[in-house]
C-alpha cells in the first residue's frame, strides 16, 4: 500500500485496511464469516466517529472516486467489511 495516497487522517488505519480491506466480495465475506466474535469486535473497535467521517469525506469525494486507486478500493472494502462485521456481530446474539 501506497502510505502517500491515503490521508494523513487515515493512515493510522493502514494495518487494518491492510488485513481486512478484501477487494473482493466473496473472500471477505467468508474471512469475516469464519472469524471470532473478539476478532470482529476489535475490528469494529478500530475505527471510531472521527475515522467514519474522514472515511466517507474521503470516499465520496468525486476526484477520489474517478481516480479508484489500489489504496482507496481497499479503504473502500474494509469499510464494507467493519459494517458486515457489525451485521455478523448482531446476528450472533
């Protein structure tokens, strides 16, 4: 991963984008499926409000989005994957 095209905001994120920002579908869905319910927790856990709205600023911004660089398709999935954590977490209660 390019540290220089990810936002200073968002950098400390890296290491976890790096594990669960799966570009595709299917792989991530079934790492998250069959990971632990604490492995999911501090997934969730690492992000919090700030990060959230320095993500979507990020991943909505329009230039950002023709570019699609390696780095913002993987900030992209793991966005995706916290929220099917999140789904995941819930279901198994």
């Amino acid at each position: 991963m390019n540290k220089n095209l990810v936002p200073e905001k968002l950098k400390h994120l890296i290491p976890v984008v790096e594990k669960w920002g799966i570009n595709d579908d299917g792989f991530r869905d079934e790492y998250i499926n069959g990971s632990s319910t604490l492995e999911l927790s501090n997934l969730i856990n690492s992000v919090n409000e700030e990060d959230m709205v320095n993500l979507n600023k990020w991943l909505s911004d329009e230039l950002e989005v023709q570019k699609s660089t390696d780095e913002y398709i993987n900030y992209t999935c793991f966005v995706m994957a916290v929220e099917y954590a999140q789904a995941v977490l819930k279901s198994r209660k």
